[in-house]
C-alpha cells in the first residue's frame, strides 16, 4: 500500500540570480527580497519565507498557487513554481509524480497529440539515497507508462517534471514563471522619478527599480492651462508602476507659476530648457526631504530638442542630485518595446496635453549655453517660486492599479 501523500498546501519556491553574487551582503539582499515577496502577496493566513540554499520558500495556510503572478513581478525573482510539498520517501515521490503529470495534462495540453516531456532532479541534499540521474530513470519509469501522449525531448521539452530536494522534503512542481530578475527594491536606496504622462519616464522608473532602487514620483501640473485628465493620467501610471514595489508616493507640484514666470520674462527660445532646470530645483527639493538620492529621467540622447548634449549638461546643472538616465542609448522603438513588456504603453499613449507644452517655443534652442541660461533665470525670484510650488505639492500613496 502507498504511503499517504502529505496534505500540506502548495508553497512558492523562488529563484534569484544576481543577489547569489553578492558575497557577505547576500543575506541582506535576501532578507528584502523575503520581506517584498510577502508585501506583494498581501495578509495571508500563516504567510513566512524560509531560505534555502540558493532559494527562498514562501509558505501559507492556504494554496498560493493563485498567487504564482504575484510573486513574479518582485524585482529580484528569476523564476516562481507553485510546487507540492512531500516528505523524503521515495514511495510517496513515485505515487504523486504520475498523478501531477496527468492533472497537468488534463488541464494544460488538453487533445491527444504528444506532448515533449522531460524529468529534472536537483539534489542539494547529498543524503538522500538517489543520486539525481538513477531518480530521474526511476521517475521516468513511473511515469512514462501510464501516459502514453508523453515523449521525452530534453532540449524542447514542453512539460518539465522537476524535483528539489532538500534536508527535510521533497519539493515536486511543473511551471516555472518568469520573473523580472535584477534586484529587490529598496536594496540600493530611493530614487525620485520625474514622471510625465509620456511613454519614457515610466520605463526609466521600472528599470531603476529592477536594479534595486525604491522609487518616488514627482510631476507638475499646470493647471489652469491643461486639464484635469493630464494629472489623472500620471496618477494611473504611477499606479500601474506600483505594483513593481511594496510601497509608491506620488509627489503632483503646481507649475503654473514658475511657467508663467518663465513666459513673461525669459527668452522664448530658453523656455523648454528653463522649465527643465525648474523642475529639476523642485525634485532636488523635495529628494531632499525624502531621502532619495537621484533624480531619474526619461531622457534619450537627441530625441528631442532639449534632450541634445548641450541642453541636458545646462538642465542638470540645476540639480543638487545625480541624475541617472537608464534609456540614454535607447532609440524610440526599443523604449516602446519595454513600455508595452511593463504594461504603461496603453496609459501613456492616452490623449492628454504634457506641461512641458505650456507657452512652448516656436524654435527651442538646441545647443544651450550655460552661462545665458543663467542670466535668463536672473530675473526671476527662483528661490520663492521653487520653495512656494513644493510647499503647495499634493502627496499621494498609491496601490497597485488592479
């Protein structure tokens, strides 16, 4: 008679890459990769995370197999597996495995065409008395013939039957869901995103948060001169951004003024340039008071007038932060590419006018000098102007837009 099958819930067995380099910082990196795989799955009934080696556990008193999607979109996971927990005895390995595989098939590869199969053992515990090549023949030999759509292909296999095996059980699934891979946000600090409603800010955001940076966004508004759907937008885009990281605030500033000021006594053709290195003040102010480090852009080198080499050097000479451009070499087709794989292509192609349109200029300079950009700004009273727009910020802490 068969031993009884363990009666434990699905757990979610993950895999991370670049934090298993990380030397004597590696327990750091996983201990905030635990704690955003539990914010990102939310208040579960017995939810806690084990590490293993080179793996995490995520364990529950239900089945998390409907949080697999959850957990792959945490920065840092190479791969999830919804896998079932057995105890280290063969008798109950080799009654399961030919019951899951053909679950899987049912509701999987529904038909009767072949199906490229494969068997794949890892083995961390050296005690347990199979080495992995004599299990995946004994595996094979209770499984292939008692489905007959089966054919082994371990190049191409299109159901993969895997075993981990580690001190204490048997770990036995068959998906693996991709996952963002980088590292865990909030590992290498926060980062305040200049966020518009166009399709390169968010990207530039999701790819400093892949390389671990928790990220604020500031945006200006320029009400009355565009309307309300234009901060309704960078909302929805932030929100849609959230569901990268546990926690997201959205900073929205008033920039009428400092644009109105820009109009009635600056040069026309400095107009784009000097909102820029407004805007770049008033994020350097409030990184500031939220201890964010850098000020991340969208910018692409020559994409458009303001973003020529001479222009970005005057703009961020404002800045009292590094300013980090992840898309610098990326051309448009390749950010559109990114935008639509992350989900804000579809917001960020929704009709609604950016600030940077205010008062535009008929023919923006495009090799900006310093020095006249400076003697343009010496007119106004930026200091009032700045402290008076981040005063006046709304603060908002979004969900993840469901």
């Amino acid at each position: 008679m068969s031993a009884p099958i363990s009666a434990r819930p699905p757990v979610l067995l993950i895999r991370y890459g670049e934090i298993g380099l990380k030397g004597g910082n590696r327990p750091l990196f996983e201990r905030i990769l635990c704690q955003n795989l539990k914010t990102a799955l939310g208040p579960l009934p017995g939810l806690r995370t084990r590490r293993l080696r080179g793996r995490i556990l995520v364990e529950a008193e239900i089945d998390l197999s409907p949080y697999l999607a959850r957990a792959a979109k945490v920065f840092g996971v190479i791969s999830v597996s919804a896998a079932e927990v057995l105890p280290l005895d063969l008798e109950v390995l080799f009654a399961r495995a030919p019951e899951l595989v053909a679950e899987t098939l049912a509701l999987d590869f529904p038909g009767t065409h072949k199906v490229p199969f494969r068997i794949t053992v890892n083995r961390p515990n050296k005690r347990f008395p199979m080495r992995s090549q004599e299990l995946v023949l004994a595996l094979a030999e209770a499984v292939m013939p008692t489905q007959d759509r089966l054919e082994v292909n371990l190049k191409h296999a299109e159901l993969n039957l895997e075993v981990d095996i580690r001190e204490d059980q048997l770990l036995l699934f068959l998906r693996r869901l991709p996952g963002p891979a980088g590292l865990p946000v909030g590992s290498i600090g926060r980062g305040m995103c200049l966020l518009s409603g166009g399709i390169d800010s968010p990207v530039a955001a999701w790819m400093c948060m892949k390389r671990g940076m928790r990220m604020e966004f500031i945006s200006f508004y320029s009400f009355p001169h565009i309307g309300p759907q234009s901060r309704e937008k960078v909302i929805r885009l932030a929100e849609s951004l959230a569901a990268w990281q546990p926690i997201t605030k959205l900073h929205v500033v008033p920039f009428a003024a400092m644009q109105e000021a820009i109009r009635d006594h600056c040069p026309e053709p400095y107009r784009t340039v000097l909102y820029r290195r407004a805007m770049q003040r008033m994020s350097s102010m409030m990184a500031n008071r939220r201890h964010c480090r850098a000020l991340i852009t969208g910018e692409s080198l020559g994409q458009v007038a303001s973003q020529t080499i001479h222009n970005m050097t005057v703009i961020e000479e404002a800045s009292r932060y590094p300013v980090l451009r992840p898309l610098i070499g990326m051309d448009k087709t390749e950010v559109i590419a990114k935008a639509r794989e992350i989900g804000t292509y579809n917001l960020s192609t929704l009709p609604a006018p950016d600030c940077c349109t205010v008062f535009q200029p008929d023919k923006p300079v495009i090799y900006g000098q310093l020095h006249e950009a400076l003697a343009a700004e010496a007119v106004l009273d930026l200091d009032t102007l700045t402290r008076d727009a981040v005063r006046a910020a709304e603060t908002l802490e979004l969900a993840p837009d469901a």
